[in-house]
C-alpha cells in the first residue's frame, strides 16, 4: 500500500482524513478515519448510510488486496 493513493468520487468538497490502516492475513485493507465532506460513499448494508450531522463524520473502510472493491 505504500505510495499508493486512491481517489474517492464525491461532488462536494471536503476533508477526507484517514488515521490508521490494517491488513488481514487475507491481504484486504482496512481504513479508518473521519471526514468533513457530506457526501462520502458508503455501500449497500453499511451501518449508516447518511450523514449524522455535526461537523465530522466517522468511517471504517474495507478494501480488497489490490484496493479494487
């Protein structure tokens, strides 16, 4: 994962801050953090899937190994 960047589409501007990253003995990637941005997206089944108000909203990302899914 070091040096590689990964974009996240959204229409409105706004921090996106990740703080920490894990890996499974699967290789998936695991990503933690907040954001400031009201419109970061989330997939079908996630606990929340709108924004809770506030200025900061909290993520847990789950990526496969080649940062694909």
């Amino acid at each position: 994962m070091v040096g590689r960047e990964v974009e996240v589409p959204r229409s409105e501007p706004g921090l996106v801050e990740a703080l920490d990253v894990g890996f499974s003995a699967s290789r998936e990637v695991y990503i933690t953090g907040y954001t400031e941005s009201e419109d970061l997206p989330v997939t079908a089944g996630s606990f929340s899937q709108s924004w809770g108000g506030g200025k900061r909203e909290g993520y847990a990302a789950k990526f496969d190994s080649d940062l694909s899914t």
